[in-house]
C-alpha cells in the first residue's frame, strides 16, 4: 500500500469529488462569465475607470483639492483687499456723498436754466467782458463823436444863403408858379411883343397892357432876385447834395436814438452790460446758486469727483460684486469645506470605482485575470467525451470488441484461463452512467488456443467491453473519467490507454486483485509487470481518475492531486481508450464497474 495514499486522504488533500465537480462547475460558471465580461463594453469603461483612478492625474488632482484652503488663497486676499478698500476713508467719504439728497439737488439744480445762466454771467463779469463793455459804453459821448460832426456840419449848411434860398423855394408855390409862367402863353406873347423890331400902335398899347399885368411883374420879381440866382446856383451844388445826405442822416431814427443815447447820462443804467451785471449780482445771491456753488467747493464733493473715476472705487466695485457671487460664496464655501474632496465630481467617480469593482462580475474578471486556473479552459479543449447521458451505448463513440478481435474474429474471445467472455454490449448499462456488469452465468464463447486457433468453449460468467478504436485515438493530451473506486478482488477492472499490444497499458485505474494507476506491460520474459504506485488504501467511493500524455512522460492524478509520475517512451504513441472488467476467481455475485463519464483533452 502507498503511504503518499494514505498521507494525501489524512491531511485532506485528495478532497471530496462531489467538492471537486462543485469547484469545476463553478469554475466553468466563473469561466464563461469572465468571457463574457473580458468582451464587454462595461468591462472596457471599467478599465477606463480603472486607469483614470489609479492615475497620476488622479492622484495629484486628489492632493491639488485636499491641500486647499481658504487661508492664502486668492479668495482670502480678494476678501482683504475689499475690507481694505471699504474703510478706506476716501471711499466712505464716497458712499456718505453717493445717492444723498443733497447730490441728488446739486446734480438737477447744476444742469437748470439758472446756474447755466450763472455760469455764462460768471464768465463775462470774471473775464473782463463787462468791463470792456461798460468802458466802451461809458466812452461813448456825443461831444466830439461822428453824430456831433454831421450835426455842427447839418447845421453850418442849413443856415447858408444857398441852402436857405433852395428851402424857401424848392417845391414852393411860388417857384411853381414861375416856372409854369415861363412855359405859358402869356409869357411867349410877351416875349413876342417885346423882341417884335417892328410894333404897331395895338402891339405897343398890347406891350404896355401885359408888362402892368401882376404875374408878369411877379415873375421878374422874382426872375431877377438874389434868392433865385442862389437857388439856382445850389441845386446844383456839393453842398446841396451834403445838405441833403446829413438831412437825411440826422433826421433818421438811428441818429436821433444814437444822438439821445449818446447825452443820455444814464445810458449805461440802460445797456445790457449793465442788465447783466444786476442779472448776476441777484443769481449770485439766490440760494440755490449760492447751495450750487458751496457743495461745489465742498471737500465732501472734490473727494466724491476724485474718487468716482478711480482705480479704487473700480476695484472696490468690482471686488463687491466678486464677493457677492454665488460662484465666489461657492468657491469660498468649497475652500472652507473640510469635506471638499468628497463633493467633487472626482470623488463621486472614484467612489463609483469602488462600487463597480464590487460588482460580482468585475470580482470575478479580476480574480482571475492573471491566475492560471482557467488553463483547463484556456489551453486545452475538449476533443473526447462521454456523460453517457442517453439511454443506450453512443456506438458513434463506442465499439463494443477490441480492434484485434474486431479484425480477426468480428467478435470478441477470450485468451486461455480467463473466466468470462466479452458480451457484445449485452453486460453494458446505460443510465446516467457506464455500468460493465460481471454476471455469473453460461455463455458461450471463443478461446484462441495456439496451435488450433478459436476454439469454442463455455464460460461460467459474461462481462463487458468498452474501446474507442478505431473512432477515437489518443496522442499527447489529458484522459480523466469519474469512477466509482469499490475493488472488488476476483474482477479486475480497469479504464486505460493501450495501443495494438492490448498487454501494454497506461492504467488510468486499475482495481479488483491490484489497485493501481502506472503501466501494465510485457517484460523482456514474456511476463504482465507492472510499474506504478499502488492505491489499495484510497477510501472506497467516486474520483476522478486523469492521466495526462506529453510525449512520453505520464502524470496521475486523482481528483487533482497529483499522484504519479513516470517515462515510458514505448507509450509514446497513438492509443485507444478501453474499459473492461475481467473475472480473475469465481465470484459469488454480479460486479458492477461504474463510469459516470470519460473525457480527452488536447492542448490547443
């Protein structure tokens, strides 16, 4: 008995197969659903997520917002410069002037009529314009003027003998009448009468009728007087002609005005310079100009002009509605926070990290990313399998004789000394399991007996045979098959590798007589040896036997466990899966060797 046996089934080892199956299954579950998550869209935007938290992006935006904080930040000095600027006195000053009542009425009364009025009469007082004007107007004298002139002028002319004859007569009655005498017919028949060389007594008495006649006599009158000869000599006249040109001058509305301004003594009591200045004295006193000019001139008001326009009161405001913004309060609120990391978007997404790794298919992806327990699965595929699922034997897998007596017979023998013969499929059973029955009863068969050949003989017992020859050979790869392990001493049953020599074996199980896993195989003396490692103390119950092939190197193991190891290069070829049980000694009562399933895999 093997001690390896024994020490693998004390210490627990060699663990339940019922354990082992869960463990595949579960295995295979957790296999194809790590496939189907390796593939999915959620898996790749997991890694994402992944890379993303474990980056160095992440982690110094981390540091960046929980080495934050409100003391030296820019919030804190922006929060400083406006207190600062807000007791600044300058800028109280301000606010103590802005929006007042009194700016409020310095600002409407300084646009009014009145203080532009003022201010216009300001600048010709303050200028020097009224003072130009009411020299000027105080200058202006009508002794030694122009208007003076032409009137002495006017006047010296009036009272000459000329101008005074051409007024008497010029548009007179009498000058008419002269003048419309000379054209008459009374004037041409005195001239008749008077130039006539040669006069009758009537002409004569006629002459001396018409030269007593009063408009004759008038006419030389006046004909011959000084009055008209200067008359006549003066319509003609420069001094006429000035007479007239003054005349017209002096008597003009113009010159009688500019006459009578000029002696007016009061004339700058009644010049517009003189309207002015009264017009300013009594703006100048009027006490909205006076409220104007004062608030004006207050400091309250220069300090009001000069900070209204400075940089301070623009920073000042600009830092107010800074300080008043939901987004300053936020950022401020934020750096005060000393919960701030885990209100950020960043935050939020690690933590939804956390919570994807936990979903059970990403544990599962990562349990076994980098593990080798899906080699099964990964490295080899199923090529070989039975669950004997149906009720009957797969002939399409299964043949019930070995290939030697297949070819030479057609059905199966026995060889000399063996207790049974091989049924065609009669002592096989099909139920959710292979059961090879070992029944006690007669039966006729064949014994290769040398030199006769087949000789028909009867046998006292029947058993079963399994081969998958010629359908199914195996070359490197893993058999492995559940048995149920119940020896029974005088039925040797085995599950093994063989090849055309049906005495050399890869024993996957053999048990009855021996309990073995190793080779069975003909030595150099023509005798069965075999090399292996005994398993007679293993617990009766259900394993799962493999045996893996790698040229020809052989590994046992049961449920997993590792048991044997060992060379045999003759084994290294092509071989068939047999399962038989063989009657060794007369036994009492029906055996049944039980396989719930056969499976070969080869590496990809």
């Amino acid at each position: 008995m093997s001690f390896k046996i024994f020490s693998l089934q004390l210490t627990g080892k060699i663990k339940p197969t019922a354990t082992i199956e869960k463990q595949r299954a579960q295995l295979k579950a957790d296999f194809d659903a790590f496939l189907k998550t390796e593939s999915s869209e959620e898996l790749k935007l997991f890694l994402e997520l992944e890379a993303w938290a474990n980056s160095e992006a992440y982690k110094n935006k981390k540091k960046e917002i929980e080495g934050l904080s409100y003391k030296g930040s820019k919030e804190e000095k922006e929060w400083k410069e406006f207190e600062r600027l807000k007791k600044s006195g300058p800028i109280k000053k301000y606010f103590s002037v802005e929006g007042s009542s009194d700016l409020k009425r310095f600002e409407k009364e300084r646009e009014s009529d009145k203080l532009k009025n003022y201010y216009v009469l300001l600048d010709y007082m303050k200028e020097g314009q009224f003072e130009k004007d009411k020299k000027e107007i105080s200058s202006q004298v009508f002794k030694g003027s122009v208007e003076e002139k032409h009137l002495l002028e006017y006047k010296k002319l009036a009272k000459s003998a000329g101008i005074k004859a051409y007024l008497e007569l010029h548009g007179s009655e009498v000058l008419k009448r002269h003048e419309a005498l000379a054209n008459s017919e009374k004037f041409k028949k005195y001239n008749e009468l008077k130039n006539a060389s040669d006069r009758s007594k009537e002409d004569k008495a006629a002459f001396r009728k018409i030269m007593g006649d009063s408009e004759i006599k008038a006419y030389f009158k006046l004909e011959k007087s000084k009055k008209l000869k200067l008359y006549k000599e003066i319509s003609s006249s420069h001094d006429l002609k000035r007479y007239l040109e003054l005349k017209a001058l002096v008597e003009s509305k113009e010159f009688r005005e500019k006459e009578a301004f000029l002696k007016d003594k009061q004339k700058f009591e009644k010049s517009e310079a003189y309207k002015k200045q009264a017009e300013f004295k009594r703006l100048a006193a009027d006490d909205t100009v006076k409220f104007v000019l004062k608030y004006e001139k207050s400091s309250l008001y220069k300090n009001y002009l000069d900070v209204k326009d400075s940089f301070d009161l623009k920073r000042y405001h600009e830092l107010d509605a800074l300080l008043q913004s939901e987004e300053y309060r936020k950022q401020k609120a934020w750096l005060e926070d000393k919960k701030r990391w885990e209100k950020t978007p960043e935050y939020a997404r690690y933590q939804q990290y956390l919570k994807d790794k936990q979903i059970p298919d990403f544990v599962n992806y990562f349990k076994y990313k980098d593990s080798k327990d899906f080699d099964l699965f990964r490295n080899l595929e199923v090529v070989f399998e039975d669950d004997f699922s149906g009720r009957k034997l797969d002939t399409e897998k299964w043949s019930t004789a070995t290939p030697v007596a297949d070819k030479l017979l057609g059905e199966n023998y026995a060889m000399p000394g063996d207790l049974n013969i091989f049924t065609s499929g009669n002592n096989l059973k099909v139920e959710e399991k292979l059961v090879i029955q070992v029944k006690k009863e007669k039966a006729k068969g064949k014994v290769w007996q040398m030199p006769a050949g087949f000789v028909p003989t009867d046998f006292e017992y029947t058993s079963g045979l399994v081969s998958s020859a010629p359908r199914f050979m195996v070359e490197d790869g893993i058999l492995e098959a559940k048995i149920k392990f119940d020896p029974v001493k005088q039925v040797v049953s085995s599950l093994y590798l063989t090849g055309e020599k049906a005495t050399n074996r890869v024993n996957l199980l053999e048990m009855g007589a021996r309990n073995h896993l190793g080779f069975t195989f003909l030595n150099g003396s023509g005798k069965v040896e075999s090399q292996g490692i005994d398993i007679s103390n293993l617990k009766k119950s259900t394993y799962i036997f493999s045996v893996e092939k790698a040229g020809s190197t052989f590994t046992w193991k049961i449920n997993e466990v590792e048991i044997l190891k060992q060379e045999k290069p003759e084994m290294n070829k092509q071989l068939f899966i047999e399962a038989s049980s063989l009657v060794i000694n007369p036994v009492s009562s029906a055996v049944n060797f039980e396989i719930e399933w056969v499976k070969c895999y080869r590496r990809k």
